[in-house]
C-alpha cells in the first residue's frame, strides 16, 4: 500500500465486487456498508475483505483521478497477478473507455504479449482489452472462466478470447 494512501471515503469495492462468504453478489451494497461509518464488521470482516488489494491504494502511478469512487473503476489483479482485472460500475458503463483511463488500461495491455491478461467487467459484461483491440465477449456467466492471450494463424499472430463452462463447451471469440 502507497503510504499516503487510505480508501477515505470511498467505498466502491463494497458495492461492485461480490462476497460469497457473506452471500453478497457483484453490484449491489454489502449489507454491512453503512454510508458515513463504513463496515460494521470491519475488525470480522471475511478473508475475502480483508486480503483484497486495491490498485488505487498500491500503485502510486495511478494518480487522484483513479480513485475508484471517482474514476467509476476498481482495479485489482487476479491468477497470481497474470490478469488485471478492470471492475466498471455499471451506472457508468463507458468509464473505462473516457481519458485517462483508456490510454492508460491500453499501455497496461502491453504486457498481454507476455501472456498477461487485462479483463474488463462491467456487470455480467466483459470485454478483453489488448493493445490493438478490445474484444467484448457480451454477458458471461460468473462461474465461467476467461482465457485470452495470442495464437498462430496463418501465419500471424491473432489476439483471441476464450469462455469456458468447460472445457467440452469452449466458445473461441477471434480478434479481426
């Protein structure tokens, strides 16, 4: 955490991200989120709360006009810090796709070359972003699982974006 950092105010991730250990789903408050006082369970709070790692408060490269309640995104990283995941509130869909922060999510695409991941969640909506293109996979159930990266195709090397039930039920979204 960036020393002079603390979430203040801002409280986005208790709306946005879901807490299965409390039976909290993605996009609506947290129950035990009151405006004001904050969590009322804060020293309780479950495993989930309480290891989460808001890039706002660790990254010193992301300025005042990414804090989450402002900039309408909650940044974190996921599989080992292979994928970074952009949450969008859903009242503020494009958010993402408004200066700075489009510029800035597309230079962090760089690294999808190297077999990084930067996933964009809006809702049940995602999209995969790489450097030259965004690919917007639609609704996609929760539990399934999102792999993307590059693949050889005639010759050329091809973004493309997999969700998966399963693996017998893959459905493959190609970039152009």
């Amino acid at each position: 955490m960036d020393e002079g950092r603390s979430c203040g105010d801002c409280s986005l991730c208790c709306k946005l991200l879901g807490v299965e250990a409390i039976d909290k789903p993605a996009g609506s408050w947290c129950g035990h989120f009151h405006r004001g006082r904050g969590c009322s369970v804060y020293e309780t709070r479950p495993a989930a709360c309480a290891t989460f790692n808001c890039l706002w408060l660790s990254s010193p490269g992301l300025d005042e006009r990414w804090l989450p309640d402002r900039s309408h995104l909650v940044l974190f990283t996921e599989q080992d810090g292979r994928r970074l995941t952009v949450v969008v509130d859903p009242s503020d869909p494009l958010a993402w796709r408004r200066e700075p922060f489009y510029s800035r999510i597309k230079a962090m695409s760089q690294r999808a070359a190297d077999g990084y991941e930067l996933l964009i969640s809006t809702g049940d909506r995602r999209a995969v972003v790489f450097p030259d293109q965004d690919i917007d996979l639609g609704l996609v159930d929760p539990s399934h699982k999102i792999i993307s990266g590059y693949a050889d195709r005639d010759g050329a090397r091809v973004p493309f974006a997999m969700v998966l039930s399963d693996v017998a039920d893959a459905t493959v979204i190609p970039g152009p």
